[in-house]
C-alpha cells in the first residue's frame, strides 16, 4: 500500500504539469534576470561615465590652475596629461582639434596623429555636453571612450594661447608641417582652435564584473527557477499526498468496516507472528476478546487447532481449506470451516497468514433438521398406511370386545377381560390418531390472536396439575402487545405440550416460567418456556423432536414432534436448551403471517 501511494503521487506530477510549470515560471524569471542584467550594465556604464566625467574635471582644474597661476606652458601642461593618464584603469588621455589630430597625448609618440576614435564623433556645439562610446584601442583592447569639449580658459583654449605666445610643444616647427591641416587652423587671433578632450578607460574590470554580474544573475534565475518549480512540484505533491491520503482513508475505513462487518470470523497475522486483524464474528465464535488476541502472540492466544493450519501453509504453500473441531474459551468444542492462505507481499516477502472461519454448528443444525424432515416425511407416509390398515380391525376387536362383555355380564372374570380388551383398543385408536395427525399435512387457520388471551387460557387447563405438584406459575408478558396472526388452536395444542413437559420434569414443586418478547422489526414474537426440573441428557438432546422418541415409561413419543411439526407450518422454530439438574428452556419464535387465510 505504501508503494502504490508513492506511485500515486508521481503518477500525479504529470510531464505536463512539470511543463506548463515551466513556461510559467521561465517567461518572469528570464524577464527579471535579463532586467537584472541590464540594471547592472547601466550602473557599471554610469560608474565609467562619472570617473571620465571626474578625470576630465581634474585636468581642466590642473590645466587652468597651472595656465593662470604658475603660467605653464605646453611642456608642463603635457606632463600633467601624462601623470594623470598614470591612475588605474586609464588607457589614455587625448586632446585633439576639431579635425580628430592629437595636440597632446599621454603617449607622447602619438602627438599630431589621427585620435582614430574621434573620427566616429560628430565636433560641433553639443559636444560641449559629456559623450560618451566604446571604442576598440592598441591590441583590439576595448575601450569606454569618455569626451567633451576641452576648454581649461573659458574663449581662450590653452594650447591656442601657447601657441600665439611661442611656446608650442615639440613637433613640427610650423603649422604647415601639420598634415592635413589648413593655415586657417592656427590663426594668429587671442581664440585658438576648438580642442576635445578624451578619456579612455579600461572596460577589463568593467567586462569582468559585468561578467560576474551576468554569471550570478544567471545563478540567481537558474535558482530562482529551480525553486520555483520545487515549489509547483511541491504543491503538486501536496495535492497529491492529500488526495492519496484521503483514498487511502477511504479504502482503509470501508477495508475495516468490511472485515468488521464480515459474517465469518477473520484472523490475520503479520510476519513476527502477532494478530494483525480480528473482526467480531472471529471474537463471537471462539471466545477470545480482542485485548486478549492482540495482547500476546498468535501461537499463544489463538486455538492449537486453528494455528497447526500454519504448518500445512508452510509446506504446501496455497490455500488450505479444513473442517476443525476449536475449542473456545469456554472450554467448549465448535466446529468451523477455516480457509487458510499466505499472505506475500510485491517482492514475493513473506507478510504473515489469513485464516477465514465459519460457525458450522447452525449448518449441522440444519443439515440435521433435513435429514430429520427426510425420514419424517418417509415414516410418514408409512405410518398413514400402517394406520389406515390397523384402524379396520381394532374397530373389529372392539366390536367384538364389546360383544362379549356384554354377553358375559354373569362372569364378571370374563367381563373385566372384555372391558380391558376395548380399553387398550382404545388407547390403540388413540395412538393411531395421533400418528395420523402427525402424517397428514397440516391445515391451519390463521388469524390475530391475542397472545396475553392465549397463553393465561392455555395455564388454566394445568392449573390444577401445578398446583397439586406444588408447582408455581409465573408470567411475563407486555401488556402492548399487538395481535398476531397464528392458528389459536394449534399454537395453544403446543403450549399444553410444553407445559406438561414441564410439569412431568418437576416431581418435587419447582418453578414453571412463561414468558414473552416481540421484535417489531423483524415482526416476531418469542415465547419461551421454561423450568427447573431434571432437565435432558445432552446425548438425547438431537433426538428428542423424532417420532416415537421418549424417556418417559408411558410416552408414545409424538408430543414434541407435532409441536415441531405445528411450528413448521407456520413458519417458525423451536430451541431447547437444557441442563441436567437445572432445568430446561424451550423457545419458540412465530413470524407475523397472513391474515384471514387458510395455509395448508
């Protein structure tokens, strides 16, 4: 069962739902980090941008100082380009003219070259503002290129001055050795030429914490993603657990209410021999109680009879089906119809054994009132033969009898052997009559009788027996009983049976009890007779409803097999429970029939 839950709960983690998990969660995921990424290029691009911005601040502020407070020339305003292009992260320091040519340079061997980056600026006003471009420098290393329109003296650019005051830096002695240059570049007016200056700085730190930036926001999404769809597969798991949790509830409380419920009694052992299941039949029929059963080992608690089936199991291997003679807690023998099994487990694991019992007594009960309803129908017949045959010529014996009896009114030797001859006759037609009685089906008269009328009526008739007995009478009946249908006068020919049964166990006084019950539900009614005489031996017990069946010396043996034979007729049945010396109880149990109509 374990197994199967697991099972269960993959099985409801679908590839589909995994997939639309993902297409789910990876659209937001991706957008964030692609969003994170973009974050972190713009503030890395700000961070180059502002120390650009800040080191071309520092120079003009160098510059302007050294131009109007020391009154530096181009020599010194050239150092100062190459110590500041010293700092970390700076590839070079540029200023050109407006045509891209390099006045100076923080290497000094590229002064008067083509600035190669400044050919993809525009020059004009707006490049007064801060630019700024990645470029690529020496050794296609890259670059973040930072420029603006160079003026350390606002109308008045520094080396426009130097030059017009005959202190131009190193390099062509005239304006004409200046390639690509035009005489108008360098006037002799207090304005000099427009000048930029560029920034380039080193994008390797930059690269390589873009790099780490996009490797760990790439980290975070995988992650995020990951536990994302941990968290769906979770609540799919969830849903799923619950799901199978409540089936499992289910099969597990209808399992139990079957095997609770279960008409026979059911026992099952685990692996190490303790009782794993025990319904009620199972407690009903042998005795044991539960706290007893799962108390102590099965081999301890449970019937030898019942638990040597473990042997067979072992050795054979299948089920094993047995007819047992149990002895119950009680000390008494019931005997059951057991079906055994192995029970294995999905690796074949040996999980313990199942016993299923029946009750066989009710089974032999009946099979003994079939078998008696056999040779009753059969004897039967033969006595309504017999009968019919005999009757003819008692009543000639009888005829005769009289007869001679009256003949012989002066012998009165001969005349008491006449009137003995036509007494036993007598009792002879009287037996015969009975024995018809008890051939010929019965035809009953059904109708509501009011039981409380019937059985005070049916007492009257002993009344005068118990009492010269010194027996007592007692009665419990319900003063709301409802009317049942019955045939009267049948039912009141079995309680006089009854009665004087009980009468003739109680020699000496005792106690004849009459009491009765209803069971609306089942539309029943229960009488039940009962006293304390000397009771019925137990070996005769199974005999005592079969014709010609006595203990008494002056019994014909057909009292209690009409009575038998009466409650048949009308659908009901008769129990005895007896035990020498204490006393006997008959029940006998009517089911409402029909009304107003003759059952034959």
């Amino acid at each position: 069962m374990k197994n199967e839950r697991k099972k269960y709960l993959w099985l409801s983690l679908t590839p589909w739902a995994i997939l639309a998990g993902l297409a789910v969660l990876a659209p937001i995921v991706f957008f964030l980090a692609n969003k994170s990424i973009q974050e972190d290029k713009e503030s890395l691009t700000r961070l180059m941008v502002e120390k650009g911005a800040a080191l071309i601040r520092s120079f003009e502020a160098g510059a302007r100082t050294g131009m109007m407070g020391m009154g530096w020339g181009g020599a010194q305003l050239q150092q100062l380009l190459v110590e500041t292009a010293k700092q970390p992260d700076i590839l070079y320091l540029v200023v050109t003219d407006a045509e891209g040519f390099a006045v100076a340079h923080s290497d000094p061997d590229r002064i008067r070259k083509r600035h190669e980056p400044a050919s993809q600026v525009v020059f004009g006003e707006e490049s007064e503002k801060l630019r700024w471009h990645q470029v690529k420098a020496e050794e296609n290393t890259a670059a973040f290129e930072v420029y603006k329109l160079f003026k350390p003296i606002r109308g008045l650019p520094a080396w426009g001055r130097m030059r017009h005051h005959g202190m131009m830096m190193r390099g062509p002695a005239s304006r004409r050795d200046w390639p690509g240059r035009s005489q108008e570049n360098f006037g002799d007016d207090a304005v000099g030429p427009a000048l930029y200056i560029f920034v380039g700085l080193d994008m390797s730190a930059m690269e390589s914490a873009r790099v780490e930036a996009r490797r760990h926001t790439i980290a975070m999404a995988i992650g995020v993603l990951l536990i994302g769809l941990t968290v769906l597969a979770s609540l799919f798991l969830a849903q799923g657990y619950k799901l199978a949790s409540r089936t499992l509830a289910k099969v597990r409380a209808f399992s139990d209410q079957v095997v609770e419920n279960l008409p026979m009694g059911l026992i099952a052992t685990d692996e190490n021999g303790n009782v794993a299941a025990y319904n009620q039949t199972a407690e009903a029929i042998l005795g044991i109680s539960s706290d007893t059963v799962f108390a102590g080992s099965a081999a301890k608690v449970l019937p030898q009879e019942l638990w040597q089936l473990t042997e067979r199991l072992e050795n054979k291997g299948t089920v094993v089906e047995e007819e047992l003679e149990c002895q119950t807690a009680s000390g008494t023998g019931v005997p059951l119809r057991v079906s055994g099994a192995v029970l294995h487990g999905e690796d074949e694991g040996f999980l313990g054994f199942v016993f299923i019992f029946r009750d066989l007594v009710e089974v032999r009960r009946l099979q003994q009132e079939v078998e008696r309803s056999k040779r009753l129908a059969s004897l039967g017949s033969l006595a309504a033969g017999v009968a019919h045959e005999i009757r003819n010529p008692l009543s000639s014996v009888k005829g005769f009898a009289t007869y001679f009896r009256d003949r012989l009114k002066d012998s009165p030797r001969d005349r008491d052997t006449a009137t003995t001859m036509i007494q036993e006759v007598e009792r002879l037609d009287r037996v015969i009559g009975q024995l018809l009685e008890f051939a010929r089906p019965s035809t009953l008269k059904i109708k509501p009788v009011r039981i409380n009328d019937l059985i005070q009526h049916s007492l009257k008739l002993i009344e005068g027996d118990a009492r010269s007995k010194g027996i007592e009478v007692k009665v419990d009946i319900p003063l709301d009983l409802p009317d049942v249908p019955m045939d009267g006068d049948r039912i009141n020919q079995v309680l006089l049976n009854l009665y004087l049964n009980g009468l003739q166990a109680m020699d000496g006084g005792g106690l004849l009890e009459v009491k009765v019950s209803r069971d609306d539900v089942r539309k029943l009614t229960t009488i039940t007779v009962s006293d304390n005489g000397r009771g019925i031996e137990a070996a005769d017990q199974e005999r005592i409803f079969d014709p010609y069946f006595t203990t008494k010396p002056d019994g014909t043996g057909l009292g209690l097999a009409i009575v038998h034979k009466i409650l048949d007729a009308h659908g009901g049945s008769i129990k005895v429970r007896s035990q020498t010396t204490e006393g006997t109880a008959v029940t006998i149990t009517l089911p409402d029939g029909e009304e107003e109509q003759d059952r034959g």
